[in-house]
C-alpha cells in the first residue's frame, strides 16, 4: 500500500525538539518520496549533492529551501495574503478588544487591551512582516511567527530586522505550552498555508491545541480544493517558479488541500467551545474562484 504524497520541502530537514539539527539521508528521502508515487520528485531529490557519504549537504538544502520560500513569499505577494489576513484579524481583535475591556468590569481605565498574533509555521514570515510594515491592527498588537525550522526562523529575523520592523521570530511548535502563548496574554492564532500540511486525521487535535491553550480566536488561511484551484495552480507555478522543487511543492499544495465541510467538521469536533463565523465573501465573491479561504473560531 503506497503512502500519501508529501512535498519535498517537508522532508529536507530533521530537527530535534532543542532545534538542533539530525543529518538527513537523500537514500531515505528518495525511497519516502518513490513509496508514494512520487517518481519526479524522487528524480529531483537524488541530484541534490550530498557530504559525509549519504548526507544532504545542509548548505545547498538550506539555500534552496529559503529560495523556495522566497517563492512562495512571491506568490502570497500577488494574492494579496496580508490584506485578506488584516481584513479578517481587523473585526476578531475588535471582538476580544471588546470582551477584554468588559472583563475589566465598569470603572476600569480606558484603555486598549494588548493582544498577541501568533502565526503558526511561519517560513520566511512574511505575513507578520508587511503586518507590521504596514499597521492597521491598532495599538498594542504584539506579532509573533513561530515555526519548527530554525533556518527559516533565522532568515525570518534577518529580513525583519532590515526592514527595521517591530515583530519576533520563535523557534519551537506555536501550540505547545510556554513557546508563543506563555503568559497568560489575549491571543489570536493565524496561519497562512499550513493545514494541508497535516493529515485529516490529526486536524481535531490540532484545533483541540487551540482550546487547551485558551487561545481567544483562530484564523487558518488554506487553498481551496477545485479543478479551478489546480488549473491556476499548474499555470502559475509553470509561469512565475524558478525552481523545480517549488513547481511540485506547489501544484502537490492544492491537492492535499482539505474540504471546507471537513476543516469545520475538525473545529466542532476538537474544539467545540469556538463559533465559526461566517466568512464568506458576500454576493461578488464566486466560491468557485476562490484561492484561499480561512478557517475562523471565536471562543465562546
């Protein structure tokens, strides 16, 4: 029995829960890629050069996997992924503004609640970046991208600190304890691109992560499943990717993708103490066009 297809850039790299790094066979990657079918893919992992006998030269994976990702960054450029982000997050910091300062109680200061935004499996964090370069989330909004990869992280950093931007960069799992949402702080958690990641199976107690952590809304941007989606898909990335590896990461994204119906099945079933919202665009938004569509919870 085959197993399910994975992106290459998900098996690149190895790292221990300190993020410190595991050597990474091409024998074995090659032989996880052709398990599933993935002949091409395969092709393409078993040219990458290796050091040290069979192992990825850490170099070439690092330089090629932040070259992916500047890609990727390309493409969340033209969908215009910060301003569909901003035009949800605007209305749920609103709402936990709204319930934080009720908490207070009458007669407390007037003031306006902090909140965290945290962005799970960040990459290149180029979400929170044009966040914070271009504002419009209100006072007291403290941006953080975390993810588990801490090559990214670190260019992540890199890039935020040359644009002089005011957000942080973590190394760790967001929804473990004690790694973003650590102080008792009104948090939001968003990701762009991440659920395909994780397999139908594991998306309740992804959500249930949410609940335990008390977080106070969630907002997870993915690519809509469609033959629409996959047609833009091929011809995008045939038009505007350099890299080989991005055009099959890429078009393999929008296959995995998962179902509306069942990304709302995982909510009500891991965290059934959030209400989704109705997200739809209104009568000029054509479902059948749509590219990314978010999954939003609001903590009852």
């Amino acid at each position: 029995m085959s197993l399910p297809p994975v992106e290459i850039t998900d098996l690149l790299w190895s790292f221990d829960a300190s993020g410190g790094r595991r050597a990474t066979g091409r024998t074995a990657v090659v032989e996880r890629l052709r398990a599933s079918g993935q002949e091409r893919a395969a092709r393409l992992v078993s040219r990458l050069p290796v050091t040290d006998g069979d192992v990825l030269d850490p170099r070439h994976v690092d330089a090629l996997g932040i070259r992916a990702h500047a890609e990727l960054q390309r493409l969340a450029e033209e969908l215009l992924l910060w301003r569909r982000v901003r035009a949800t997050l605007a209305p749920l910091l609103a709402d936990v503004r709204l319930r934080a300062a009720a908490a207070a109680g009458p007669g407390a200061p007037v003031t306006t609640p902090p909140v965290r935004v945290v962005d799970v499996g960040r990459g290149l964090g180029y979400v929170v970046r044009a966040l914070a370069a271009r504002g419009g989330l209100g006072a007291g909004v403290d941006l953080v991208g975390v993810d588990l990869n801490p090559v990214l992280v670190g260019e992540a950093r890199r890039l935020a600190e040359v644009e002089g931007l005011a957000a942080r960069f973590v190394v760790g799992d967001a929804l473990d304890p004690g790694v973003a949402v650590d102080d008792g702080a009104t948090t939001i958690v968003i990701s762009t691109g991440l659920l395909h990641h994780l397999p139908a199976e594991a998306l309740p107690g992804f959500f249930a992560a949410h609940a335990r952590l008390g977080v106070a809304a969630f907002a997870h941007w993915d690519l809509v499943p469609g033959r629409v989606a996959r047609l833009g898909s091929w011809v995008f990335h045939r038009a505007r990717m350099r890299e080989p590896l991005s055009r099959h990461d890429g078009n393999l994204s929008v296959r995995r993708a998962h179902e509306p119906a069942l990304l709302r099945a995982a909510v009500a079933d891991g965290a059934p103490g959030y209400r989704l919202p109705d997200t739809s665009g209104g009568l000029l938004q054509v479902p059948a066009l749509e590219v990314l569509r978010p999954t939003v919870g609001v903590r009852v």
